[in-house]
C-alpha cells in the first residue's frame, strides 16, 4: 500500500514527464536521412487539418509553407531561379543577383544566396514591413529602398536600372519559366501524393506573382480536372477581375501600372500589374472562380488561425483562408478543401496584422497578477 505522500510524489514526477509511458506517448521516428544542404530541405510542406473552425461536414486542409526553412512559399521560387540559372548559365560564379520583392522572394533568394555564395541586392518599396527589410540584411543581402508612391513598378524598374548598369542577374520572378515550374515539380507533386486516393473538391490560392497558381493548376488539370480551383484577389484591387488587359514590353514585364490596381493590405499578394506567370493562368482557364476578399477578412481569419487551430499564417494566408471557409459554407457534406497558406505570421510584427496585440499587460493578465500574493511588477 502506498502512503498519501508516496502518490503524491508519484503523481508529481509524472507530470514532470519522467514517469511516461512509451506506448501512449507522443513519440517521433525522424526522417530517415541527413540533408547535405538547408537547400534540400525546401518543399515536402505538410497538408493539415482544420479542427476547429471548419463546419464539421466538409474536410478542410492548409498547405503551410511556413514549414520551408526560411519561412514561405517563395523559397520555392528562389533555389528554382538560381539553379535553373545556374544550369543555363545565365548566372556566371559568383555574379550579384538582383531583384525586385517585397518581401518573401527577397528573403528565400537571401537564403539560398546565402547557401550558395551570391551576392544579393534586394529593391523594395518602403512601404513593406520592416522586419522583411531586417532579415533580408540579416540573411547577408542589401536593401535598397524606393517610394511607396512609386509602387511594385517603381521598384522592379530600379531593379532593372541596377541590373543593367551594373551587370548583375535580374531573378525576373514574375516572368521566369523557373517560377510556375518549380510549383509544378514540387507544390503540385507534392498535393498529388497527399491526397492520393482521396477527394480532393477544391484548391484555393491568391496571387503574387501567379506561380503557385500556374504551376499547380498544370498538373491539377491533367491529373485532377475533377478539382475546382478557386483564384482570390484583392477586394479593392481587382487586377483579373476587371477583365481589362496588361499592357506588356516585349520581354513580357508590365509595360505600364494595371488601372485597377489600388494599394491594399495583402503583402505577397497582387502587384500593380498582371504577371506574364499569371498570364498563362488566365489564358489557359486554370481557374474556376474568381473571388475577391477584402484586407480586413485576410487579418481576421490570420488571427482565428492563430488563436483556436495553432496555425501561425501572413495576411495572405488569413485571406485565402477566408475565400476556403466561404466555400466549406456552401459545399456539400464530405467535400475536401485544400487551402495555401504561403507565409509565417511571424513577417507581420509591425504590421497591422498584429495591431491592438499589446506590449504591457492587459487589464485581465493584471487582475490575474494580483489574484496571487507573489512576484506582482511594481506599479506604475
Ligand atoms: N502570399 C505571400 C505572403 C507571398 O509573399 C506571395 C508571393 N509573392 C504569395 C502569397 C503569392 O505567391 P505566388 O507568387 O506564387 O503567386
């Protein structure tokens, strides 16, 4: 018989998770291999149930680009620009790249030119969160500024002035045949197999440079024309909605801003022209539907991912994830969603994403303070 004290003990290290049990614990395997470079670990991103805020008759799933080692979708596009390059040999050793984001491209190119020993200049409107600025110069790469009045032309112009007076790489995310191939070799394959005998009724994407979207829609087309893709856009910068077409130069870049475009609160998400990537989408019919959403939902839904599934998700990915709960709300029962989430909202600390999210204690963390004698801060 054990004494009151002895269970007390017991019960005790057991919560301190010493006295576990292997069978019904949580436990790993590992992956089984080691990775010669960070570069091999880009992609293979989780599918993953939503448990908590999707009605109970559908299946809702995000893809999280957020499990890519430097946090998004983008550094997809980033290995698959320089190695096709590379492989080309458009891009000499140790020629400086250059290129035009804001943001997510910036930081996946920093990385793998990290990785592989490029220089990096990064042209970016000053209107971007500064934390993307930070971690571009922290990855080793330098950040040169335009006017926000300028807009994404602004900046992708000063990237070709720098290309061309200097003799540097252009990346040319949003024109390069790297870009959709790389979501067709990787995104799309990967969708494939993790719903391999499975339904699969609907995928959801927004656009930035329209990679994603091509890329997938490729191979959905071919191999799942059953799937439903649904496009979202910006609400007040409805560039495909409009229907009016993208003036371009003969290389394909925006010859001139989108007369639809207006400033919005999507980073990643639409730029103030159509991209010849997301030309084809549009050319080819890649989509099925077409729904606008408003910046005010994307940051909404970002932070109802965060606080009741643990999914940590950017604006864009809040917005998409609007677009795929409209479509739960009318689907029929049992049908499956695959939504993308393209970045971590970690990018967004000062940016209205985590506005009214306080510094000092709230008046309920100070009432919980002083519901106990100890260790209250001093007053103020
Ligand atoms: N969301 C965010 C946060 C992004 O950075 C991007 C890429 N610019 C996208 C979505 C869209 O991806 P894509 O360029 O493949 O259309």
């Amino acid at each position: 018989m054990c004494g009151t004290a002895e269970l007390a003990l017991r019960a005790a290290v057991s919560q301190m998770g010493v006295a576990v049990s292997s069978d019904t614990s949580r436990s790993t395997e590992g992956l089984g291999r080691r990775f010669e470079s960070v570069l091999d670990t880009i992609g293979n991103t989780p599918s993953i149930r939503i448990n908590n805020l999707a009605p109970p008759y559908v299946q809702l799933y995000v893809k999280a680009e957020f499990f890519n080692p430097i946090g998004s979708v983008k550094d997809r596009l980033a290995v698959s620009i320089i190695e096709e390059a590379e492989r080309s040999g458009a891009l000499r050793p140790g020629q400086t790249i250059v290129e035009a984001t804001s943001g997510n491209t910036g930081i996946g190119l920093a990385m793998v030119c990290a990785a592989k020993g490029y220089p990096l200049v990064v042209t970016m409107a000053d209107s971007f969160s500064i934390e993307r600025r930070k971690l571009m110069r922290f990855l080793g790469a330098r950040v040169v500024l335009t006017p926000r009045a300028e807009k994404a032309f602004g900046m992708y112009r000063k990237a070709v002035e720098l290309a061309e007076k200097h003799g540097w790489f252009l990346a040319h995310q949003f024109e390069s045949e790297a870009n959709a191939l790389i979501h067709e070799n990787t995104t799309a394959r990967e969708i494939l197999a993790d719903f391999e005998g499975a339904r699969l009724d609907y995928f959801v994407t927004g656009y930035g440079t329209g990679g994603t979207l091509s890329g997938v829609a490729r191979v959905l087309r071919r191999t799942r024309p059953q799937t439903k893709i649904v496009l979202s856009e910006p609400a007040n910068a409805q560039l495909v909605g409009s229907g009016q077409a993208q003036q371009r130069a003969a290389d394909g870049s925006p010859a001139t801003g989108h007369p639809a475009f207006e400033p919005h609160p999507i980073q990643g998400w639409t730029p103030d022209f159509i991209p010849l990537v997301l030309q084809e989408a549009i050319d080819q019919h890649y989509f099925d539907e077409l729904i606008p959403v408003s910046g005010a939902a994307g940051i909404d839904w970002s932070r109802q991912l965060a606080q009741r599934e643990g999914i940590f998700t950017g604006v864009s990915g809040g917005a998409t994830f609007a677009i795929a709960m409209q479509l739960a709300e009318r689907a029929e029962p049992g049908a499956t969603i695959l939504c993308m989430l393209p970045d971590t909202g970690e990018r967004y600390l000062s940016s209205p994403l985590f506005e009214g999210i306080e510094e000092t204690m709230t008046e309920e963390e100070l009432a919980l303070s002083r519901s106990t004698p100890g260790f209250q801060m001093p007053a103020t």
